[in-house]
C-alpha cells in the first residue's frame, strides 16, 4: 500500500489528538529570538522513507532519487577545471559563494491532494540555499561538510494555522540541528537573501553584508542574511540587486579543525524541501501548499573568480518532491533564464 505510511502517520496523530483533551504539542508561546515553536529537523540527506516501511531511511543517494525526494529544486555541480575533461574530484572549479533571492511564500493547509483540506495537521515547507548539501553526488576525500542557509515555513492546526517563518542556517556535520539568526526575522512575502561564503570566496566579492563583519573575512566560513522587507520588487536578479536591506546579518562560522569534514564546494543548490519535524523523525510533515517560490539570482561565485548564474554551468540538475503518501509529484521546478529556479506546489500530473 503505497498510502501506508501516510495513513500510520495520520492515524498516529489522530489517536494522539483525541486521547488527549489538549494537542500533546504544548501551545506555541511567542518565539525566543532565533528561536520557533516547531523544530524540524533539517537532516543532512533527504528523506525518503519507502512507502512499504515506516523506518527512517536516509540515504545520502536514494535507490530512486529521481522519483522519491523530498527535495525539490536545482542543483549545480562544480564544473570541470579544463574543458574538455569530464568532471572528477581532481580538477574541479569549486564553488566558493552560493547564493540567491526570494519572496519567502505563505504556507497554507493544500486545497487538494491526500493531504488536502486536513485540518488536523501541521504542515511545512522550507527553502534553502546551500553549498554541498544536496546529497546529490560523492564528496571529495575530506570534503563531507555541508553549509544551507534559508527559511521554513509553517501552517500549524493546532497552533490556529499561519506560523512565522523561521530563518536559519546550518552548518554540518558540526551542526545537527539549523540554527537561527538572531536579530534576523521575517514574515511571508519578506523578499530575503542568503549567500554562503566559503574561506576561499574573495573578501572583496559585493557582498552586501558586509556592515556586521565579525572576523577578518578571510579564512572563514560565513552567512549572510538580509531582509529587504515586502514591499520592494524582486523579479530578476537585476531588480532584486537594486534592492538596499532593511536588516542585514553576517554569521562567520567557525572553520572545521584538523581532522573535520570539510565544505569543499564541489555543488550548490536552491531547494524546496519537506522535512520531518523533530522528535518524529520518520516521516516528513506533510508538505504545505506554498506560493511559488522563485530564487533570483541563483549563482555562485567559483574557485577561479568567475560567476557564473545557474544556467551557465553545464548539467545542472533539477529535481522534484516526490512522495506517493502525500499525492506523488508534489512541486514543479525548473531553472529559467535570468538566475531564476523557481518551484511550484502541484499535487500529481497537475498543470500549473
Ligand atoms: C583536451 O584533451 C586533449 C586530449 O586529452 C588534449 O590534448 C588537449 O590539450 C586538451 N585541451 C584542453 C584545452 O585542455
Ligand atoms: C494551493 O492554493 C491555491 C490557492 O488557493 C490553489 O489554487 C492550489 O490548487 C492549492 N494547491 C494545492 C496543492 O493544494
Ligand atoms: C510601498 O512602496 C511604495 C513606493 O515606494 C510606497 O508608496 C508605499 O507607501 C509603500 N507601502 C508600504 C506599506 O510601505
């Protein structure tokens, strides 16, 4: 039964909000600076539980990644050095700076689907930004860190529906859980950028967040978020570069020691994800029907200076949430002229 692990999921949340006279999750109170309500567990590859078993299976490449994800979006691979050899690990131009724009969508309950019209559960969707954090290749020797920064978004039942978005970043495997930023909040239709900077990202890239540099710049690992507030236009990457911040933060991250995992740059990727909340961690959250979500000026910054948008690089791949519990396909992405991944929520074969 392809709806099996949907319906132990329901079913379980069910028996849970009926045995009680009160939702077994304590009520949100007003969220702690960086800090939400509901925590989901931003885990490192994605999840994509058989629908035969509940058992959580994480698999860095899934037996049948391209029809089961619970990822949705871009992903580009660090181009080949020289021209004409095929991409190996040995002469890669890698990535140093990812990074992108968008609109942060409203989460809503989805009107359709297996999941539609529930009014019992909590849903979520969350997109990010990240460097080596698509699980989508092998990494070099050394190279198993993971850098994302982004924001989740919630439609909590229990909690009276809309949630405020949470912005945060992770950086693993030191990091299990995402982190928020603190001093650093959006809401829906907020236009938000993250750029991730690695130690070999030129200090004198135009970084426009430049203004809360905590360390020297150089040799560190650092994040930076900005919210340009909802009422500006941010269509393409040109409009949303015109843009001034009305808050900006620069997170320097503490470097991996002798031994870590490294973030080497070997991919970059702007995604819709649907994660599990945390302390249920077999399941994702059913996915929220989110407005669609463009990331502008999806480019990175490479090892040798150059910039390149998403489609100037050669092979990138574009992936969709797939999950049979939840109605099959579930978004529709594609990568579109101008620095533009853009994912819409669909349930199934449905045209947008
Ligand atoms: C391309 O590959 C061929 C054969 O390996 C080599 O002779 C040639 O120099 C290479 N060209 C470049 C631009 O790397
Ligand atoms: C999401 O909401 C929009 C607007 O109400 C609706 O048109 C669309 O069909 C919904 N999609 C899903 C998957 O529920
Ligand atoms: C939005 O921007 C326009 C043009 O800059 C301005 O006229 C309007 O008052 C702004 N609205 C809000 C709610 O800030």
């Amino acid at each position: 039964m392809k709806t099996s692990t949907l319906l132990t999921y329901l079913l379980t949340t069910a028996a849970t909000t009926s045995a009680a006279t009160v939702p077994t999750r304590s009520p949100p109170t007003r969220a702690r600076d960086g800090q939400h309500p509901l925590v989901l567990l931003h885990t490192l590859a994605p999840v994509a539980p058989s629908p035969s078993t509940s058992n959580f299976r994480l698999a860095a490449a899934a037996t049948n990644a391209d029809t089961r994800s619970s990822r949705g979006g871009a992903i580009l691979t660090a181009p080949s050095t020289h021209s004409n050899t095929t991409t190996t690990n040995l002469n890669l131009n890698h990535i140093t700076t990812a990074e992108a724009f968008f609109r942060v969508p409203s989460a809503r309950v989805p009107t359709h689907g297996p999941t539609g019209g529930n009014p019992t559960l909590t849903f979520a969707a969350s997109f990010w930004v990240g460097i080596d954090s698509s699980g989508s290749r092998t990494p070099e020797p050394g190279c198993g860190a993971s850098l994302r920064a982004g924001v989740d978004t919630f439609w909590d039942s229990f909690a009276g529906g809309e949630q405020t978005p949470f912005a945060w970043y992770q950086f693993a495997p030191g990091q299990r859980f995402a982190t928020g930023f603190e001093g650093f909040r959006v809401a829906e239709g907020d236009v938000v950028r993250f750029r991730l900077e690695t130690p070999s990202s030129s200090s004198s890239s135009a970084a426009a967040g430049a203004e809360e540099e905590e360390g020297t710049g150089g040799g560190k690992y650092a994040v930076v978020a900005e919210n340009f507030g909802a009422n500006v236009t941010c269509d393409d990457a040109e409009s949303c570069r015109g843009l001034t911040p009305l808050v900006s933060v620069r997170k320097v991250l503490p470097a991996p020691g002798e031994g870590e995992e490294k973030l080497c740059g070997g991919e970059a990727a702007w995604m819709v994800e649907d994660f599990p909340l945390a302390g249920m961690p077999d399941i994702p959250l059913p996915l929220a029907n989110f407005t669609r979500v463009e990331f502008n000026g999806a480019g990175v910054r490479l090892e040798d200076g150059t910039e390149r948008s998403v489609l100037e690089v050669q092979g990138v791949k574009v992936v969709d949430i797939h999950m049979e519990e939840q109605g099959g396909r579930l978004t529709r992405c594609g990568v579109l002229p101008g620095m533009k991944v853009r994912c819409t929520r669909v349930v199934g074969d449905e045209d947008i």
